[in-house]
C-alpha cells in the first residue's frame, strides 16, 4: 500500500480558470508518481447543490474531466472519476449528516456567499455541502488534501467529523485527520478586476478571470487590462504588500514557472508593469493556451472519456465500498 493517498475535487460546473488551474489542477498534476497514490473527482453531486440543466451538466461533467486530462492528469498514475458513479460517497455523507453540528455548519463562510440574500431558500444539499466534501476525503481516508485558500475552512471541518465519528464509535483510528495542503505562490489568485476578490466563475466580469478556453488574444487582453497601481515592481518581496494587483500578478507569473514571488521580484525589481505584464501574458499563453486545444481534441471522442472515467470509478469504488461499510458496521448499521 501507499503511505500518503491524495484526494481533491472540481465542481462540473462551467469553464475553469487560472485560479482552479494554479490553485488546483497544476498542483494535482504535480503529486501525482511522487510515491503516493492520487485520487481527483469530478464532484458532480457537489455541482446539483444549486439548479442544472440535466442536459449541461452531462456534457460539463465530460468537459471538466476532458480539462483534466488536457492539464496533464494520467488515468495510469491517477484515479479519475465521478463522483456519483461511486454511491459510497452519498452513503458516507448521510452518517456524517448525523455526526457534524448544526452549529458547525452555520460557521461556513462559503455558504453565506453561494446562498446570498436568499438563505431561506437555498437547498438543504447547499447547506449540507460540506459534509459531503468530508465524506469524500474521510471515504478514501485520505491523508493530503490540495486545495485552494477558500477550502481551508471545510478542511477543518473534514477533520472535526472524523474526530467526533472516532470517538462517538470508540474507534480511535478508523478515519485519519486529512492534510489540507494549501502551498505555493498561487493559492489564492484574486480577481484581475479587483484585488479584493478572489477569481471565480461566477464573477459577472470576463475581465476578471481568465478560462482555460481562452485563445490567445482574449488573454493577453485581460492581462493588459488587470489592475495594477502606478508603481513598478518593488525591490523586494515584502513590498508587494498592500499592493493587491501587483501582488496577484507576480504570484500567477511565479506559480506558471514553478518560482517563489521571491524570485521573480529579484528578476523585475524596479521595472515598470507596462513591461512585466506583456512578459507575463506570454508566459500565460505559451503555459494555457494548448490545454484548451488538447481539450477539443478529447472531447471528439466522448466514448473515450466515459470509459475513463468508468474505469476510474471502478478503481474508486474498491477502495470507498469497505471503508463505507466499516463506518456502517461501526455505527451498528
Ligand atoms: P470554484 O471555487 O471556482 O467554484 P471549485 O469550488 O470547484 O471552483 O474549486 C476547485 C478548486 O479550485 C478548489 O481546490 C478551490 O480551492 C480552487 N480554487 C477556486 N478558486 C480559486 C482561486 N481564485 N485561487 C486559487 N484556487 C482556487
Ligand atoms: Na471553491
């Protein structure tokens, strides 16, 4: 067996961005024939927590897992699948339904923000999402979770349950605590409108975030138009603080060419944007542009990506069904 297993999830819901690729995906990519096994779902259940068009949300699910194949994840080296194709991830959920607080719950900062204004009428699946996400992680007992910033805080809670579920069933060592692994220059990639806000999908802007799907000129566009200040780069990395945009893009151009902000400050120190950001949208187009035709060219063969991702759920399941069934027979199901 593996000593580390790896999990993490994308929702099929719409085009990624650079902030899921540089906060999500490269890093998957990058742990994956590093001795550990590496597990990536595309979480579809997650995605029906707020209304889909049964029709999108087939061909977002293809999409997604055609994007991760693009990026470089292997079905040899890596498990890749759906998550509603392995049914112990809804079983598991409903026995942590029953382990985790309400209160808990009502601490996630994430679902304030997805439910908005209308909180009386966001789905229970909304609220509960969360715990689904645990019980993705706990049901592979997985020990290392990449992930972005945003997903810190449900990270904290995947190991809340997983302590109360060994102690409520007396059984000390049954799920591990899950490593959240939240590392690099790129965990955090911010709006390039607005440095308060981090990149998103939802974003009404097409400004703001760059696809995986852009062609060239649309994201050398959008890193021309990304908010900086009137200052050059400084001479070092600590004066990127307090300056959101020249901090967001320093960090993109650091994650694309796997440097700290450290060194690529060393390299600018002193020179204006209007030269780093022509640098940079280079950078960005030689590093994203081909996944995006490697995408087109995956998503001809859709047969093909439904067998991988048939063949990854198989290999999911033989590992989610025991562990699913022992958390049964320990609660006296
Ligand atoms: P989104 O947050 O865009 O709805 P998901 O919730 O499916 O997408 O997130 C997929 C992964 O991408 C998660 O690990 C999340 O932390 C990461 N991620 C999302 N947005 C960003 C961002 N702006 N910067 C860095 N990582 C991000
Ligand atoms: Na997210």
């Amino acid at each position: 067996g593996h000593a580390h297993r790896v999990f993490s999830g994308v929702q099929p819901t719409g085009n990624l961005h650079l902030g899921n690729y540089l906060g999500a995906v490269k890093r998957f990519v990058e742990m994956q024939g590093r001795g550990a096994e590496t597990l990536y779902c595309v979480v579809d259940l997650h995605a029906i927590t707020v209304p889909q068009k049964p029709a999108e949300l087939r061909g977002a699910i293809r999409e997604l897992t055609a994007a991760f194949l693009a990026c470089g994840l292997d079905p040899e080296r890596s498990i890749i699948f759906n998550q509603s194709q392995v049914p112990a991830h809804a079983e598991l959920a409903w026995l942590f339904n029953c382990v985790a607080r309400i209160g808990w719950l009502n601490r996630m900062t994430q679902f304030k923000e997805k439910a908005g204004k209308d909180r009386e009428g966001a789905s229970v699946g909304l609220y509960a999402y969360p715990v689904l996400m645990a019980a993705d992680i706990l049901v592979y007992k997985a020990t290392h979770v990449p992930v972005g910033e945003d997903q810190k805080q449900h990270l904290e809670l995947a190991r809340d349950i997983a302590a109360k579920f060994n102690l409520d069933f007396e059984a000390p060592d049954y799920f591990p605590q899950p490593e959240p692994m939240i590392e690099g220059p790129a965990t955090r990639v911010m709006s390039l409108r607005d440095g308060t806000k981090k990149m998103s999908k939802s974003d009404p802007s097409d400004l703001s975030r760059i696809n995986l799907t852009d062609d060239a000129d649309a994201i050398a566009l959008k890193i021309r138009k990304a908010q900086t200040d009137p200052e050059p780069l400084p001479e070092t990395v600590d004066g990127l603080a307090g300056r959101p945009g020249a901090d967001n893009l320093v960090g993109v151009y650091a994650a694309l060419t796997d440097r700290t902000k450290a060194d690529v400050v060393a390299e600018w120190a002193g020179k204006p944007f209007s030269a780093f950001k022509p640098a940079l949208a280079d950078l960005a187009v030689q590093k994203v542009a081909p996944i995006a035709g490697r995408m087109r060219d995956l998503l001809a063969d859709p047969g093909h990506i439904d067998a991988v991702l048939a063949n990854g759920a198989e290999r999911a399941s033989a590992i989610a069904e025991p562990v699913a069934r022992g958390a049964y027979d320990l609660a006296g199901l």
